[in-house]
C-alpha cells in the first residue's frame, strides 16, 4: 500500500521560528516558576538533541531512502525551531537563562557499531528507525499534555499547543512508516522487538542528569504517565507478546527514572 | 568577524521560484549538455543530506552552531535539489523520491564504509579533523557558486540565471559558515592545518565525484570549466581556499581539472 502521508507538502509547508507566535513579552513581564521553567528547559534539551538521532539514523540504510531523509530535513528544521521556542520561554524573565546541558555520556551504540548494525539489517532496520521515531513523539506529546494540564497560564497553553499541532505530522509520518514497514517484515518486527526491550524513550533521556530526569519523569507520572499511550501503539503494530507487554511497561516506566540502557 | 548563527538561522528559507516564469522552458528548452550538467546538480544538492552524516560522525556536531547550521544548510540544499528538479520537469527529465533511492542503492559499499571511516578518522585525529570538515565545506561550497555562475554564464537564459542567481546566493551564506569555522580551526592548530593539507591536497575531488559516474563528473566540468574562463574560474576558487591558515599555494581545483583531463 502507498503511503498516505504528502512529504512533499510537509516540506512546503514546514514551520520555521515560532518566536512571533507565541507571547514571549508577556512572560518576560510574569516570569513562569522556576520549576516550570526548568521542565521547558528539559523539553528544549530533548528536541534539540535531533543532530545525535539524525546521525544515528544516516549511517544505517535509512539514508538510501530518498521519501525518508526528504522528510527528516524538514522534521529537523522544525524541531530546532520548537527547541529554540521552549529555550526562549524557559529563559523569559529569569535572571540567567536556564540551559540544561546533555551530558557527553559514553554511548552504547556509537556511530561505529550502529553502521556495522547497519551492514546486518539492511533496510529492515528503516521500520525500526521509524518506530524509535514515532515512540519519541508520543512520549514528548504527552509531556506537552501534562505540563498544559499543570499551568493555568494561557499563553503557554497556547504555545505547548501550537507544539503539539507541530508534532503531530512529525507522529503521523513515523507511525504510518512504522505500521506500513513492520506489518510486511518479519525481520524489522524482530530486531523492533530488540530494540523496544532496550531502548530509553524520549530519546536523549538518558544523556540528563539525575536531578532532570527525575524532574520529566515525574511530569509525565503527574498525568499517570505516557506508558499506556505507547503500549496500546506499540500492540497495534503486532510486535510483542503478553511478556513483552510487561517488559516494555516495566522498560518505559523506568526509562525515565534512571536512564538505563 | 565571526559568522552570525543567529542571525543565518533566523533569515534561513527555502529558495523561491514560484514568480519565475518556468513554463518559458517548453518554448525555449534547454539544450541536452545543459540538461545532463543541472541533473548533476540536482542529484549533488539532494545528496547533501548524506555529506552531513559524514559531518554528524565527527565531534563537530556537538558544538551548537555547527548543529544550528547543518539543520538550515540540509534544509536549504534540499531546497535547491527541489528547484532544479522543478527545471528538468519541465525538459520531461524526473527527479523524484524513487529515482534519488535507486542512485543511493548504486553506491554500494563504499558508501555504507564512509561513516565508520570518518568516525574512526575522526576518533584517532580528534578535533583537529572538524577543521578538515570545515575546510571541505568551504572548497565544495565556492565550487557551487562558481559552478552556477558559470552555469549562468553560459547558458544565457534569463531565467535559469536569476534561479541559479537565488541558490548561488545562499551558497555564499555556506561558504561564509565554513571559511569561518575552517579559518579559526586551522589558525589555532599547526596539526590541523598539515591534516588538513593533507587531506585536501590527497583526497579532494569536485563536488559529486564520490556520487556520480566518472563520466559525468568529466562532462560536467568539461561544461562548466574548460577554457580560458573556466580556468579563471577554478583559479579563483584554488586562490580562495589557498588563503586559509596553512593551505598557500594549494591549487587543488585546477590539479582535478587536470586529472579529468579538462582543456584548459
């Protein structure tokens, strides 16, 4: 089946600065609290880290596939711009701006051992880059929920909703890739399977320190968590058994609190 | 001065031909060399996506900037492959999503070893070899432009000139990124300067060489820079990057031309 989703229009119609967008005056005037401020700062961290996934994705045979790299050049554009937008809105009005710094961490999967991966999976691997992909949104969507869900300030419900909308295209064109590429390959399921059991979602978590971690995670937790929306996508796809269902809960409800690998 | 990130990042767009009149192609077509030569391009603008893998497996990604431009700078190339397909659309010739994975697919191994060679390299030299990077950059960036002025000149098409005009434009903003990373790297370091000679004067090849048959690269350059012109030319461009801490009297442009065996 083709899919249905138009990267040429995504392309055309990807969103660039979203500082005009959003009422950043107004919260340099009513600073947001600090501990609001510091979950902005983590988010902008975490989408600001699409250098590190796009690098791990290029040096697979995913970077063969034309549709795909067409769509994450302009995934990237607008995913710095969304980092760039939370940067802003967790700086407004403090008196030094907050950065969090990801942590230069000894990777357990660098670029060396990811394109010899690369040589083994071939093109199945592309399923499982997408699913990583559709996970990482569905996971930082719902920290966008629960942090408009804990604010009763409108002009950053306005801004993490103007987000959302954002990511929503980056959502549908991972999980359609996902489902379309795992239904009719038995070898990107199985090496889906592997990577589900091992990876930390969103993506980058593990490269905060302890103190942020535990910061996102209890975000996330304060909303009953984004396990159950991941879970219910993730059985759809048809990749993992009931004891698989237990060990991926289990995965993403600690993912965050220790940053495991 | 040192390049404005925020400033390149803030008045990054896609590259507009929606007021160019390029159905005037269906009357005035151009001709076959011209065709192959802009299909080259498009195919080398496309790729650029690949060309920052190599880029992402070094330690330079990690610096903000460096980060900030390779997000526009992909996005802006992707732009440019866009535009000039948008041109061969109208000579019947297809650019699109399956044609550039079948290219991709031809590649072969060489192309699956890059990253690991570049990782590897880039793990036993150390930051010193982000200033090879940049300096690439900077050589394959003012090749571009002197490519499509010369594209421009050539060709004597209004149209054509003033789209080539939009992208050379944004090329320059390239080379304006890379010459400054590329200046103050090879300034610092004695070690990245001799790398960095090495490297260029050894492995460079122009832009495209490591994606398309030896057969078009020879055509292309045969189109674009043979002759007293196109010497000047690539003379210009060898001046240029021979200005750079370390690189004097490195004439590596005219030395591929050469090699092609391109009349001078």
């Amino acid at each position: 089946m083709d899919p249905a989703f138009d990267v040429r229009e995504f392309a055309q119609t990807a969103r660039g600065s979203l500082r005009e967008d959003v009422d950043l005056a107004s919260f340099a005037e009513h600073p947001l609290p600090s501990t609001m401020r510091r979950l902005l700062a983590i988010l902008a961290a975490l989408e600001g880290g699409t250098m590190a996934q796009l690098r791990d994705v290029l040096v697979t045979a995913t970077h063969k596939d034309a549709r795909i790299t067409a769509f994450l050049v302009s995934w990237a554009y607008e995913r710095f711009w969304i980092a760039d937008v939370l940067s802003a809105l967790a700086g407004a009005g403090g008196e030094s701006p907050i950065a969090v710094p990801l942590t230069e961490r000894r990777r357990a999967a660098g670029p060396v051992r990811r394109s010899l991966a690369g040589f083994l999976e071939g093109e199945s691997v592309i399923g499982v880059h997408m699913l990583d992909g559709a996970i990482d949104d569905r996971m930082l969507t719902a920290a966008y929920d629960r942090m408009g869900a804990r604010t009763d300030r409108r002009e950053l419900v306005d801004a993490l909703s103007l987000i959302v909308t954002m990511k929503q295209r980056h959502t549908a064109f991972f999980s359609e890739e996902a489902e379309r590429r795992l239904r009719t390959d038995a070898r990107a399921r199985r090496l889906a399977r592997r990577e589900l059991l091992a990876r930390n979602w969103p993506l980058g978590i593990e490269r905060l320190d302890d103190v942020d971690r535990a910061a996102f995670d209890g975000l996330l937790r304060s909303g009953g968590g984004a396990t159950e929306e991941v879970v219910r996508f993730v059985c759809g796809l048809g990749i993992i058994d009931a004891d698989d269902d237990v060990a991926l809960r289990r995965r993403l409800e600690r993912a965050a609190r220790n940053g495991e690998r | 001065m040192g390049f404005d990130i925020d400033r390149y990042t803030a008045t990054s767009v896609s590259v507009n031909w929606a007021d160019l009149d390029l159905e005037s192609f269906r009357r005035h077509p151009l001709p076959a060399d011209s065709l192959r030569t802009l299909r080259y391009m498009a195919d080398v603008e496309y790729h650029t996506v690949c060309y920052t893998r190599d880029l992402l497996t070094t330690p330079s990604h990690r610096e903000a900037d460096v980060s900030a431009f390779m997000t526009m700078w992909n996005r802006e190339e992707f732009w440019h492959g866009e535009a000039l397909a948008a041109v061969l659309a109208l000579h019947d010739v297809t650019v699109d999503y399956d044609v550039l994975k079948a290219n991709r697919l031809k590649l072969g191994w060489k192309d699956k070893l890059d990253p690991m060679k570049q990782s590897v390299l880039g793990g036993l030299v150390g930051t010193d070899f982000v200033a090879v990077h940049m300096s690439w950059g900077a050589a394959n960036e003012w090749s571009a432009i002197t490519a499509y002025n010369r594209m421009a000149e050539l060709e004597q098409n209004p149209v054509l000139a003033e789209l080539l005009r939009r992208i050379a434009k944004q090329e320059a903003r390239h080379v304006a990124f890379y010459t400054s990373q590329a200046r103050e790297r090879l300034a610092a370091s004695t070690k990245a300067q001799k790398i960095t000679r090495f490297a260029l004067s050894h492995f460079w090849a122009p832009v495209g060489s490591s994606i398309m048959s030896r057969d078009d690269v020879t055509h292309v350059m045969g189109h674009l820079m043979s002759g007293p012109d196109g010497r000047r030319a690539a003379r210009k461009v060898d001046d240029s990057i021979s200005s750079m801490p370390g690189l004097g009297g490195l004439t590596i442009v005219q030395d591929a031309l050469d090699g092609l065996g391109i009349p001078a």
